[in-house]
C-alpha cells in the first residue's frame, strides 16, 4: 500500500465538510425529478454558478431529442432538462471524465420533499445519497485537487446529466463524445452498501414498448372478424417471461390499451425490461425479439411495431478497470477506509461509459441508502471521506499512475 506523501496529505486540508454539507442541504430543497423541467432549470443554474468556481468553462447543453410510446400506441416526444458540463484543459495530454446527474426519481407532486435528520450523523431527504451529495463530493474533489499543482498536467470534463434516472436518453451522444480519448473516469452515484462498498461489474438494462394493432369487431355478432391486439400482446408477454433466464432476466411490466367489454380490442402496448448480464445474451435477444415478433404477427394476424432497447450494455470489469478499482481500493487504504466491491444488477451512467472502453469506477459518491424511496438516507461523515478519496485518487492519476 502507497502512504499518502506530503502533497497528498495537503490535499486534505481544502476539504470542508460543512460547505458540502450545506450544497446537499441546498439542493435537496429544489425538486428535480426528471420530468421536473422548471426544478431542473433552477437545479442547473445553481450547479453552474457553483461549478464556475473551478477553472475552465461551464456550459448548459440541451438535450438531445427522445420519443416515446404512449398509453394509445403512438410516438410522442419526451421533453428533458439541460446538461451542465464543465471542461478543464482541454488540450491537456492526459484528461478524465467524471459525471453525475442533477435529476432525481422524485416527482414534483410525490409527497417526499423534505429533508430532515435521522441522527447526528443521517440525513434522510431525497436525492441526498442519489445523488446530489455525489455532486457535493464530486466538485470538492476538483477543487481539493486544483490547489496541488500536478492539476496542471491534466484535464477534464465534468458533465452532470438531468436525465440518469430514466436511463440518460436523451445525454446518451453526449456521454459517449466526452468519453472518447478519456484516460479514466469517475462517476458519483452513491455506494453500493452504506459500509462504502462499490459497484464492480453490473449488468446492462433496455427497455422496449412493443405496439400490437389487431381489428376490432362486436364480441358477441361477429368475434372472429376481429384480431385481439390484447391477446397477441399477452401471449408475448407469457413467451418473453418463458424466455428469461440467469444471463437475460425479462420483466413484463406493463400493457395498456384494450377496449369495451363487447369490443374486440385492436390495439395494445405491452412494456417490458431486459437486463443482460453478457453482451452476447443481448446480442442474442435482439434476434430473438425479431423471431418472436414474426411469429405473433402470424399466429394472431396482428402487426406490431417495436420501439426502444438496449440502453445500458453489461458493463464488464477487464483488466484494465480493474487496475483503477485495485487503485481505489489502495488509495482508501492510506486513507483509513476499507474498500471493497461487488458485482450489481443495478444500471448506471458508468455502463455508458465502459462501453467506450474507459476505465470506470461508477460508485464514487456518498455513503447511504435505500434510494429511489422516502427513507433514503446520506451518510453525513462520508461527504469528507469521499472527498478526499477522489482527491487523491486523481492527485495519483495525474502524477503519472498507470492503468
């Protein structure tokens, strides 16, 4: 294990815990739901002015255009938040990527608001571990590290999404450009277990609305003139379940559509989600998918129209990610902290990121837990831990560590 030198140790001393702790304070108060355009835009400004205290330059993006299904089968446009990115040293040799996201699973409406203290040490409020506290680490990190002058040998960009929580849709292009040429990258979704355990290797996620259109006719004059679109979309959901299995878990979450009683219904959307552990168990589905459909349209005399897919692809650990978790891991040692990881079916930004061959550690943030509900908490002392942890890491990146 490499000790913390002299520099490393100075890094320390810029870290204060109650200016982060009054960022997460501040920015829980603002509701920033995905859907939430107006809390995001409020969200995103302070992010910008707060962001603008590091060198480089700090844009509002607009996000790219997203279609979705609706209720009737029809193609809708999705409308989402800007993205802030940050660029520093662009024309440094060595550059990094790190991201977080401003938006959360809390809509404006849902009644979990407000933040409020669990005990001295626990605060429970929403997006406070998912992850505006990732962001309060996050700039921390960048700022401990731009006092140490090894900060002037490298790069990078900082990009904070408004939509993760609903699979980065819409930032998807501009992940995958910032990406590209990055040396590693860091990512500031919250730790796996409150303990500070990380995300090591994760599966991927898709999501898909299949529209199945039949014909309608009296159920009780002329029945087999009609082709059920709902029976052709339940069948489908019956095969994908049977065709689930350990590298491919297939969820059947949802059909709308349907009609009247006495109506034969000609139209139905069914909603699924797949999460491929293997890049091959996702090519393999995209053929399968194909094969299913052709043999519905067939067998109930139906068209049917497929929208979505895979968003997230697996995202294995090689070795050169490994590399980064074994400095992670080391650098938390020097530090006092015990690191570990495990693998996770949970899908984040980070899978975007390694599926442009950059290394990535996706669990930066914060320890806490039971995010995405009312009782997610952030664990406050950590704020400082994670601080310094990226600090160093990146002191370690920039003073010439390989990977």
């Amino acid at each position: 294990m490499k000790q913390l030198s002299p520099s490393e140790a100075t890094l320390l001393e810029a870290i204060d815990q109650r200016a982060m702790l009054d960022q997460v304070l501040r920015w829980a108060t603002i509701n920033s739901g995905t859907a939430n355009l107006a809390g995001l835009g409020l969200l995103a400004g302070d992010l910008a002015d707060s962001f603008s205290a590091l060198p480089g330059k700090v844009s509002l993006l607009a996000p790219a255009a997203v279609t979705a299904v609706d209720a009737g089968g029809n193609a809708v446009d999705l409308a989402h938040g800007h993205h802030l990115v940050l660029s520093v040293r662009p024309q440094a040799q060595r550059r990094f990527l790190l991201t977080g996201h401003m938006d959360t699973v809390f809509a404006a409406d849902h009644p979990f608001q407000q933040v409020s203290w669990l005990d001295d040490a626990t605060l429970n409020g929403p997006g406070t571990a998912d992850m505006k506290g990732g962001i309060a680490v996050l700039l921390a990190a960048l700022q401990a590290l731009e006092t140490s002058a090894q900060a002037a040998s490298i790069g990078y960009d900082v990009l904070i999404n408004s939509d993760e929580e609903t699979g980065s849709l819409s930032s998807a292009a501009l992940i995958a450009e910032l990406a590209r040429g990055k040396f590693a990258a860091l990512t500031y979704e919250p730790s796996a277990l409150p303990d500070g355990t990380l995300a090591h290797s994760r599966g991927g996620s898709g999501n898909y609305a299949v529209t199945f259109r039949g014909r309608a006719a009296h159920a009780g004059r002329n029945p087999q003139d009609g082709r059920n679109a709902l029976v052709a979309a339940a069948d489908c959901a019956v095969r994908l379940k049977q065709m689930s299995h350990d590298d491919l878990p297939i969820n059947p979450a949802r059909i709308d559509g349907g009609s009247a009683n006495n109506v034969v219904p000609d139209m139905a959307v069914l909603r699924f989600n797949i999460r491929p552990r293997t890049n091959r168990a996702g090519t393999d589905f995209a053929s399968d998918l194909r094969d299913l459909l052709q043999l519905l349209e067939r067998q109930h005399d139906v068209s049917t129209h497929c929208h979505g897919g895979l968003s997230r692809p697996p995202k294995p650990v090689d070795a050169q990610a490994q590399k980064l978790f074994d400095l992670v891991r080391d650098t938390g040692a020097a530090l006092g902290q015990t690191i570990g990881w495990q693998s996770s079916g949970g899908v984040c930004d980070g899978n975007n990121i390694a599926a442009c061959g950059v290394p990535v550690v996706d669990t930066m943030g914060v320890r806490g837990g039971s995010i995405h509900s009312p009782q997610e908490f952030m664990i406050v002392p950590s704020l400082a831990e994670r601080a310094a942890l990226s600090a160093v890491v990146l002191h370690r990146l920039a003073s010439g560590e390989a990977l």
